[in-house]
C-alpha cells in the first residue's frame, strides 16, 4: 500500500550564504493535519522565490526508498525532511511517476506531477558534502514536484492513489536524466497540462533531433 510517512514543512529559516541570506530548506516533520493549498503547506515557505515553490513546485515529495538507498551510500541518517521535501512517501516509486500523473492523497487532496527536484547550491550547503550537487544528480534520485489540482489536508499515514497516469510514459527520472529526443516529443505533443519549465526544457531537447538533421 502506498502511503505518506511524513508531513513536513519549514522549521526556522537558516542563514545560509547563497544571494538570499537564508533558506527555508530546513523542513521538519509535523504531527496532525495540513491544509494544502495551490502554493503549498500552509506556514510552509520558501525563501528563494525565483527558483523555488510557486503553483508548479508547490509541493516537494521524496520516497522512504529512496532516501534509504542515499543512507546507506552516506553512511548517516535521512530523516524525513533533510532534503528539503514535503512529503516522504513509502510504496510509491515518486522518480518513477509519470510527468502529469495525478494523485489522491487522503480524502481530497489532488497533486499532479510537475518537475523533477533540480539539486542547487542552497541544498549542496545544508549537506555540507563536498560535490553533493553532482553526486545527488548521478544517482538519478530526484523526486518530484507538484501542483494542487484539488485543495485538501494531508497527515502522515495517509493513502497514496494514482486516479491519472498520461499515456506518453515519460518519467520524472527520464526528464532528469539523458532524455531521448522522441520522448520529449512524446510529452509535448500528449495535450496534457505542462509546467513552462517542462515545456521549455523538453523543447530543447526535441530540437536536438532537428538539429542534427
């Protein structure tokens, strides 16, 4: 069964050294109900704007699995909100989730996959790993971003149901990862709502095959 295993949202802005000053990355888990809303938990934040939250990355989602896997190549703990997510998952494959999938969280709750999680500075220096930006990016591990289709609350414990899954396939790990010219394709030309930034990265990567005509 597919599950959220914890709801987790800012605990304090950090100074951090970036353009900014601070960063809201330090997410932690909460106990009882979130309301969610289309730009995200409620008293949840985001202290760069230009790069991070808005409709399209209103909500962060990262897997126990996956964060285990990066336990063990540590050697250390990940506990649920060290990467900055929102949600912890358990029994769903969240890289694997198709760009434009949808689902239902709880009673109400609806997100939609938007976008792969991009590693930056900010997250290179709340894991203080020298190269951390490249070593997150060659596990191909991202999670996923989402928007609120449907407003509603989420707790840890609640089930996770796919109600939508678009036909052209293409994963979050493939947008990630070396994309195949006709798979992007594939996606832009599927008639399903798009993030800008997908449609703009996907694009170029369309173009590749035209160019090299």
């Amino acid at each position: 069964m597919s599950l959220v295993t914890a709801v987790c949202r800012v605990d304090r802005l950090l100074p951090d050294s970036g353009i900014i000053g601070v960063t809201a990355i330090d997410k932690r888990p909460v106990t009882g109900s979130v309301r969610v809303r289309p730009l995200g938990l409620r008293a949840d934040v985001q202290a760069n704007r230009k790069y991070h939250g808005g409709v399209d990355q209103a909500v962060y989602a990262y897997a126990d699995e996956d964060a285990a896997y990066f336990a063990d190549l540590l050697e250390r703990e990940v506990p649920p909100g060290l990467f900055g997510e929102n949600l912890r998952t358990s029994g769903i494959d969240v890289t694997g989730a198709v760009t434009g999938e949808r689902w239902r969280i709880g009673d109400t709750l609806v997100l939609e996959v938007t976008v792969p999680r991009t590693p930056c500075g900010t997250f290179a220096r709340r894991m203080g790993i020298d190269g951390w930006v490249k070593r997150f990016a060659d596990e191909g591990r991202p999670g996923a971003y989402f928007r609120v289709v449907k407003s509603g609350s989420v707790a840890a414990g609640d089930p996770v149901e796919v109600i939508h899954r678009p036909e052209h396939g293409v994963t979050i790990g493939e947008i990630f990862g070396d994309l195949a010219p006709d798979r992007a394709r594939a996606v832009l030309e599927s008639g399903e709502r798009l993030a800008p930034k997908v449609v703009h990265d996907l694009s170029k990567v369309a173009a590749r095959s035209t160019a090299s005509r």
